[in-house]
C-alpha cells in the first residue's frame, strides 16, 4: 500500500515513461490539495483514500495528499488547479464562483432541505450549464460525484433560539461573497476571517460566532473555544472535485476512467463518515458539559428570512427561486 502524505510542496505531475515493444501509458505522480486536518472526513475518508486506492495505482496515478492548508487558502488552491500547478482538489462551489459567477447559488443558504438535494443538485441542467462554462473559462473540470463537508450549524459564544439572537452577531465566514451574504440573510455580522485563523478568533472573541458541520468543529477542536453548537442547518454543503484540464487531456481513457472511479468511490466514503463523525460528535457534546448543543430554535423563522433575502436582488435570484422549485 503506497499512502503518501507529504508535508512539503515539491514538484506536481512527475512523469516517467516505459519503453519496451508495447508502448505503455504514461505514469503520474499528482497532488490532490485541502485546506483541512487530517481528521476531517473530506481528508480522512476521500483524499486518503485515493492515495490508498490500488486502482489508481495500476493505471499509473500515486496520488500524495497535501492537507491543512500547506498550499494556502481554499481560493487558491482553486487557482492552482486552474493554472496546473494542482492537478486535484475538493473545492466548494462559491470558490469556483471566481470564475462563473452563478455557481455560487449552490452555496446560497436554506436552499437544500436534505443532504440527498445537496448532492444531486449539480446533476441539473443548471448546474452542468455552468460547470461547462467552468471548465472553458478557468481550465478546471469537475469529475466523479461531489464529496461532502456536512450540514453547517453557527456555533461559538453565543445561544441562538431564534432569528433575534442572530441580529449583529460578529460571525465569521469564508472570504466570498456567497457566504458573507449569508451571513447578512441570518441578521449577522458577517466578518471574514481565514480558515487557519478561526480557532484564535474564536477564543479571543474577534467573533462570537462561525458556522460549519459537526464533524468539522469537532475535529478542528473548534468546540474548545466554543459555548454553544446551534444547530441551524442552514447550510449543506458538497464540494465538487475539481481537476486540472491539461492533466486531465494528458491521461489515457483507461486513466480517466480509474480517476472519476475513484472520486465517485471516495465521495460514497466522505458522506459515511460524516454521517458517523456528526453522530459521534454530538453524542460526545451531550454527554460533556462544556459545549451546550442548542436544539430549541425557530429554524422555520430563519429559513424564511434567509430565503426572502436571496430570492431578489442577486444577479442568481431567478434560479435560486427555481431550484427551489426543482429541488422539491
């Protein structure tokens, strides 16, 4: 088994070739990038598991995982992609929205209800639309089945029971535009901080609050700094994986066929987990005093809101208001 996990950043796409009396494919080594810990499902379960997968190995892909933001930001390791300095990433779609601005509707708040809408939305006719015009304008294609980051809950310092414990509330949010409008749909204060700067915010009270799944917080230990986990599922979130198009051209079919295997298998592998980190967490939140779970809150008053707010005045509101129709 050949489970690489390299710490630092060396040179991507290595290529060795065989030369006998049949020509032979060409070999790879390629990076897959997160800007998550090893103990996040996204890594743990699907980034892991395409370094370990025998099948990807056969057809000449070694995959090693750069976790924890080595790389940098989530925005730039879309870039990478992008430009061909990274061959693979997990990347959420208000990031790709750089590029095509409507993408980042599937970031919007209260737009899913299930995870199952979540996970299917980018086979509509809306989103395929927008992932050709992706892969056109960026270089960047998206490949196999998305992978999960969870339901998203605001956690913090804070106990929200209803939309009224929302109004001003310093909550931290990636630096998009998406999300700093979602923030603003809850009545927060949205205040963008980076990824690896959230648990020193927290605890020194630059926000109150911040938003991601269970199994996050639980394995980033953002519940140290945290007195509540609210649990407002405003947010699901799956992240489509993302490929570098000129690596991509370069690979047999046999090869992209093993690579789009491997991230639907891995996508199937991430939402297990989560499943199984949120329960985990939770039950350990519970049993254990220090994190309060708030479960008492007027969620059907703040989805409201939240989507009125989306439903006019972005240049995504037609199709927001559709998707919601289509996504029943």
């Amino acid at each position: 088994m050949n489970l690489k996990t390299i710490q630092t950043i060396g040179l991507s796409a290595a290529a060795t070739f065989f030369v006998g009396s049949i020509a032979h494919a060409q070999e790879y080594d390629v990076r897959l990038g997160s800007i998550f810990a090893p103990g996040v499902p996204i890594v743990k379960c699907g980034a892991m598991s395409m370094a370990e997968s025998t099948s990807l190995q056969e057809a000449g892909i070694d995959v090693s995982v750069i976790h924890s933001a080595q790389l940098g930001s989530e925005n730039q390791l879309a870039e990478q992609v992008s430009t061909g300095e990274l061959e693979l990433a997990p990347i959420t779609s208000s990031i790709l929205a750089a590029w095509v601005e409507d993408l980042a509707v599937f970031e919007t708040y209260y737009l899913y209800e299930n995870v199952d809408q979540a996970m299917n939305v980018y086979e509509t006719d809306t989103a395929q639309e927008l992932l050709d015009e992706l892969l056109e304008v960026a270089n960047i294609r998206v490949i196999g089945k998305p992978w999960l980051y969870g339901e998203r809950h605001v956690f913090g310092n804070v106990k929200i029971n209803g939309p009224e414990d929302l109004e001003g509330l310093r909550m931290r949010v990636p630096e998009t535009f998406i999300s700093i409008e979602g923030a603003k749909s809850l009545g927060a204060e949205p205040t963008p901080v980076a990824y690896a700067e959230l648990y020193l915010a927290l605890q020194q009270g630059i926000v109150e609050a911040a938003e991601a799944p269970l199994s996050v917080i639980e394995a980033e230990s953002f519940d140290e700094p945290s007195d509540y986990v609210n649990l407002t599922g405003h947010l699901i979130t799956a992240q489509p994986f993302i490929v570098n198009e000129g690596f991509w051209q370069g690979l047999t079919e046999k090869q992209q066929e093993a690579l789009d295997n491997a991230a639907t298998q891995a996508s199937k592998n991430v939402r297990e987990c989560v499943a199984e980190a949120d329960a985990a967490a939770l039950e350990g939140w519970k049993k254990d005093d220090s994190t309060e779970v708030v479960e008492d809150i007027d969620v059907e008053a703040i989805r409201e809101a939240s989507q009125a707010f989306f439903s006019e005045g972005f240049p995504f509101s037609e199709t927001y208001v559709n998707l919601l129709e289509e996504l029943k």
